[in-house]
C-alpha cells in the first residue's frame, strides 16, 4: 500500500472523520422520514437511479449512501448500531484516511456498475463490504447470534460471501455488477495479503509434501526389540511391551521372557 501512504501524507487532512456516524445518523433520519411516507415518495428520491441523475438528480450519487435497510424499528436500531461499530472500528485501525478510502472506493464501484447496467440500486453490496473488512481485520470478534449463540465474524463473513456468490452467479446483470463492483474495494485492501498467504500455505504444504516424500516408509506396526520381527514377517506373532526396560521396547513373544533388559544406566 505505498500508494496509499503517499496520498494519505498528501491528502490526509482532508479526510472526513467519523464518517460512519454522518452515515448511520442520516440512515435513521431516512427511516423515521420513511415512516411518516408510506409511499416512499423520498425513499425513490434517494436511490441510485442513472437515469434520474442524468436528467440533473445529481445528489443521487450521494444520497444513495443514506438508505437504511428495510426492518422493524427495532431492528433498525441494532443494524444502525452493528453499521457503525465496524466503520469506527475500521476507522480506529486503518485512520480516517484509508477508512474513507474504502468506503468511496465501495461508492464509486457500486455507482459505475449502477451506470453500466442503467438500473436503480441501493447501498446492500456497499454495507456487505464493510462487513467483509470488520471480519478480515478482527476474525475473532464474537457477536451473539439470535442474542444468545455467540459466533466469531470471520464465519459469518463466509455466509457473506455465499450470498455475493450466488448474486454473481444467478442475480441479473445489474445485481452481478454491483455485487462485484461493491467489493472491489476489499479485494485492493486485502488482495495483496490475500495472494501471499495463499502462496505461503501452498508453499508450506508443498514442503511437507516434500519432506514426508524423503522420509522413510514405516511398513510394520509391531517390531522385536531383539530380532528385527515384524507383523508382516509372521502375522501370528504377537508382541509385548516389556515393563522392566525402561523405554518403550517392544519383544516378540520368542524375545519376551528371554532378552536382556534395557536401562537408563545402560545407556
């Protein structure tokens, strides 16, 4: 990301701090404007809609941003909540900076592919983004599904991407767009760390391929201390361990009774 370095200690200062808190703010104040609007007059105000925008609606390109999910007010609330705990986090982790990158990034792929396939869409794949982020950066972190099971976020994120996947695969062409474009953002943020864990696991498993290849077969189960006798020598000898040596050595029953015992001083 030296990249990003480089514009963040030029443009760094003009970084809007507490971003997710204007967002999820203006989202419940869309909810509660929704809920004295049954027509959603101002909801279809709101939507990304190229056409609209290129007849002069220009604030869609920002107002888009400012949909809350459809839910109960009760819902609404620990959504709203949840939305602004992982943008506050990710902001704490990466700066304002790289926060706000990511977000516009997530804006602009979802605002090109809203052009590209000339249909209205709302923010979902952009929220779905910052989720995918929260759970690569703090895998471990656990919420109470259903408030009782508690559930780390990095397999949650799993079931995330099951449902980007099936959007690419069955999804319309504008839904395939924006569930690509949305994401696109993770994918420069983590891509390269991504490609270089990968590469070191199969690196790693290669060598232990590899030295388990060099190592030398174990074709026997039981061996004779003594005679070198093995299971595959005679399959109806049996073998003991004897409790007076001291070490695991095991005799065959010819050997059992009749060998000279192994000590430590021996040794």
């Amino acid at each position: 990301m030296n990249l990003l370095d480089k514009l963040e200690r030029k443009f760094g200062r003009i970084a809007i701090k507490n971003l997710m808190l204007y967002i999820v703010t203006a989202n419940a104040a869309v909810f509660l404007l929704q809920m004295v609007d049954p027509e959603q007059t101002f909801y279809l105000k709101l939507l990304l809609d190229p056409t609209a925008i290129m007849q002069g609606e220009v604030w869609r390109l920002i107002t888009f941003i400012f949909i809350p999910p459809d839910s109960s007010p009760f819902w609404i609330v620990l959504v709203l909540y949840f939305s602004y705990m992982i943008g506050s986090s990710l902001e704490h982790e990466w700066g304002s900076f790289r926060f706000n990158t990511f977000y516009f990034m997530g804006m602009i792929g979802t605002i090109i592919s809203a052009f590209i396939a000339g249909t209205a869409v709302g923010p979902t794949y952009l929220n779905m983004s910052l989720f995918l982020a929260f759970a690569k950066v703090y895998p471990d972190y656990e919420i109470l599904l259903f408030f009782v099971l508690p559930v780390k976020v990095k397999y949650l994120a799993w079931l995330d991407w099951f449902y980007i996947a099936l959007a690419v695969i069955f999804a319309p062409v504008s839904f395939k767009l924006a569930a690509i474009a949305s994401v696109a953002n993770y994918f420069v943020f983590f891509g390269k760390d991504i490609f270089f864990r990968s590469k070191t696991r199969r690196q790693s498993y290669f060598n232990r391929q590899q030295y388990r290849s060099q190592m030398p077969k174990k074709d026997y189960f039981h061996k004779c201390t003594v005679c070198g006798i093995t299971e595959n020598d005679n399959p109806d000898m049996d073998f003991r361990y004897c409790s007076t040596c001291e070490g695991r050595y095991e005799y065959c029953m010819d050997h059992l009774k009749n060998h000279e015992h192994i000590l430590k001083d021996d040794n």
